[in-house]
C-alpha cells in the first residue's frame, strides 16, 4: 500500500514539475522520461516489497523530516530544493526554446537515466540495508562486496549518473545547471555519512582502506 501511495504521489509531482511549468502536455521527452523512469523502478520495487519488505521500507522513508541528523536535514532540503529546480528549469527550457537538444542527445539522456535507476536498484538487492536516510541500525552488517568493492557509495554513484541523464534525456542543456549546482551537496552528505559510519558501523574503519574511493573508481 506504502508502494502504490509513493508512487501516485510520485506522478502527480512529476506532472506538476515538468508539464506545469512547460505549459503544455505536448512534451514527448517528458513523457520518455517518465516511461523509463517507471518501467526501470517499478519491476525492482514490486520484487522488494514481495522477497524484502524491510529493504522497500527503507526505500520509502525519505525526505529531509527522515533524517536523524541535523547536517543531513539541511541537505536534504537543499537536496529536495536543487532536484525541483533542475526540473523546473528543464521544463522551461523546452517551454521556451533556449536550448536545442539532438534526438541522440536525448536518447543518450535517458539511456544514462536508466543505467543510474539501475545501479541504485541493484545497490539495494546486495544490501537491504541501504536507505534513503542516513543511519545505522542495530545489528547491521558491514557490506563489501558486489558495487560495495567498487566504490564506498555506489547508491550516490547511480544517482549522479541519473541526475546527469535527467536535463538532456528532457531535452534541456540549462537544467545541467541544476545538477552542477547538486554537486557539492552530494559531497558534503557523503562526508558527513562517512563520518557516522566510521563512529557507528563496525569494520567500516577497515573497509575504508580496502576500498579507497567514494564515488567514482580512480577519481575519487
């Protein structure tokens, strides 16, 4: 029931920050958009909330009220903020024709949106407990393997590649600037989440010199 609840509400906010403020249904990269958005998501949520209730639980507790610590409440806020400005200012784009995005571009777009949706779906099937928020639950164990060998963070890894595919798979060069200005936001929630993990998570300390980056193998 939580599932079918986040995802009605999770269309009526597409439609109102994407066909709102283009003026017009007449968006078809939208409409592309929500199509691989929905058809990316929806199969991985059903298998959770039938195989891993607790996982899908986790997935759906979200937002800045979520979150336990006060760094990660402003965050999120900004987080919640730059996401909506980023759609908003795609959809613009497109209303007002300031930007002329190729069909390759846009494929591209989506492709990449896809691939992010993907990875975090993925991250978590390998660990039920990765949540939307930042905490660490009692008897929870240390994950190292699979995308966890990779990178530290590979939910925010997919994530960047999905925010990153989001303005051009709507066709939009302007909204990149909205996923720029994303940027040190993620950085400075995955510092402050390394820095419970380290103080909270058993073996984390040690798996931190294992596995040397954070987001992007050999980068960072």
């Amino acid at each position: 029931m939580k599932l079918i609840v986040q995802t009605v509400l999770g269309l009526a906010f597409f439609i109102a920050v994407l066909f709102w403020p283009a003026g017009t249904f007449d968006y078809w990269q939208a409409w592309v958009f929500l199509a691989v958005f929905i058809a990316t998501t929806i199969l991985p949520s059903i298998y959770l909330a039938v195989r891993h209730p607790d996982a899908l639980t986790r997935r759906l507790k979200a937002g800045p009220s979520a979150e336990t610590r006060p760094a990660q409440r402003i965050i999120m806020t900004l987080t919640v903020a730059l996401v909506v400005a980023t759609f908003v200012l795609s959809s613009l784009d497109h209303r007002f024709g300031w930007s002329q995005v190729p069909m390759w571009l846009v494929v591209t777009g989506n492709v990449l949106v896809a691939a992010g949706l993907s990875v975090a779906q993925l991250v978590v099937m390998q660990n039920h407990y990765a949540a939307a928020t930042v905490r660490v639950e009692a008897d929870q164990p240390l994950v190292s393997t699979g995308l966890y060998g990779l990178v530290r963070h590979p939910m925010y890894t997919g994530a960047a590649v999905m925010m990153v595919g989001t303005p051009l798979a709507l066709g939009s060069l302007w909204g990149l600037l909205g996923v720029a200005a994303s940027a040190p936001v993620i950085v400075a929630r995955i510092r402050d989440e390394e820095q419970m993990l380290t103080e909270e998570l058993t073996g984390y300390p040690e798996y931190r010199t294992r596995v040397r980056y954070r987001l992007v193998p050999y980068l960072w």
